[in-house]
C-alpha cells in the first residue's frame, strides 16, 4: 500500500492582536511536515522528561534505526516464510542498525529512556512517508551503518554481534 500524503493538515487555536489592541483568538490551518511533527513530538515529550531537544545527530540517529527495524522486522517475516536466501539480507539490516546504537552508546547517548522515545517518535514519522521515501531511507542507512560497522575497532564488532544475535534470535527464534 502506498502512503501519499507527507504533510498533516490540522486546525490550531491561535491568538492574535486586532489593530485597536484587543486580544482574541481564531483557528488557523497549518500544515505540517513529518520532520516538523517529530520535532514537535519529540521536543514536547523530551520537555515532560526533563531533557534537552534532541539534537539533528540524535534525531538522524533515531530515524536510521527506526528505519533499519521495520526493514529488519519484514525481512524476519519473510525469512520465516520460507525466503531463506534474504537471511544474510537479514544480517547485514541488523549489523546496520547495531551500529548505530553502538555509535550513540559510544557518543555517549546512554539515557536508553530517552532512546527509546526518539526511536518511537521516528517510528511514527516514518508512518507518514510515502513508500519510496521509507526505502529510499532504509537504503541510505543501511549503508551508513555499514560503514559505521566497518570503522569500528574489535571490541565495538563484538558488542554489535552480540546485539545482532540478540535480535535474530527474538526475530526468528533460532
């Protein structure tokens, strides 16, 4: 199915000062981006937590894992259907988005509350874009996080195993 629209329209109470200097109200129509929503969803639900915005390398970071776990979550779906030969597909998806959580753990982005809130918010980003762009997405992180894979040093390779084995086995219980 594919997804069309990449803006939301909605109605927002907005005030407003009239020439004579008295206050009033009136509902405005924006239109918003689903870049601008999840800054807007993050900024508000880091705000209630007490934290900073998130910054565009945390947000990017967030997208490309988000992105790279529905790749990962269709591809366990299709191997456990038989589609054997996307198991290394599989492989590669995961050792992608592993890298970027060991690239933020060793950023120093360990507050795993607050990961999760920006890899939840980007998951509902992504439900706005078209097909095309989601894949477009997926294919460009996937190749980021390969090469943030092949920039890491043994210790940070076997942390990334780990958390692959990890997910293979809770995707498709081997």
């Amino acid at each position: 199915m594919k997804k069309k629209s990449r803006t939301v329209t909605c109605m927002a109470p907005m005030s407003i000062i009239t020439e004579g200097g008295k206050a009033g109200s009136r509902l405005a129509v924006i239109r918003l981006s689903a870049g601008t929503i999840t800054a807007l969803l993050l900024g508000a639900s880091c705000a209630a937590a007490g934290n900073a915005t998130p910054n565009e390398g945390e947000l990017h970071t967030a997208r490309c894992i988000a992105a790279l776990e529905v790749k990962a979550d269709d591809l366990a779906r299709r191997v456990k259907a038989g589609r054997i030969e996307l198991r290394p597909l599989l492989i590669s998806t995961l050792d992608a988005g592993a890298a970027f959580i060991g690239q933020a753990y060793l950023q120093g982005q360990r507050d795993e509350e607050r990961s999760q809130t920006l890899r939840m918010a980007a998951l509902e980003e992504q439900k706005v874009l078209a097909e095309a762009d989601l894949v477009a997405r997926q294919s460009a992180c996937a190749k980021e996080g390969t090469r943030l894979l092949s920039e890491s040093d043994m210790l940070g390779r076997l942390v990334i195993n780990r958390l692959v084995d990890r997910r293979m086995q809770k995707l498709l219980g081997d």
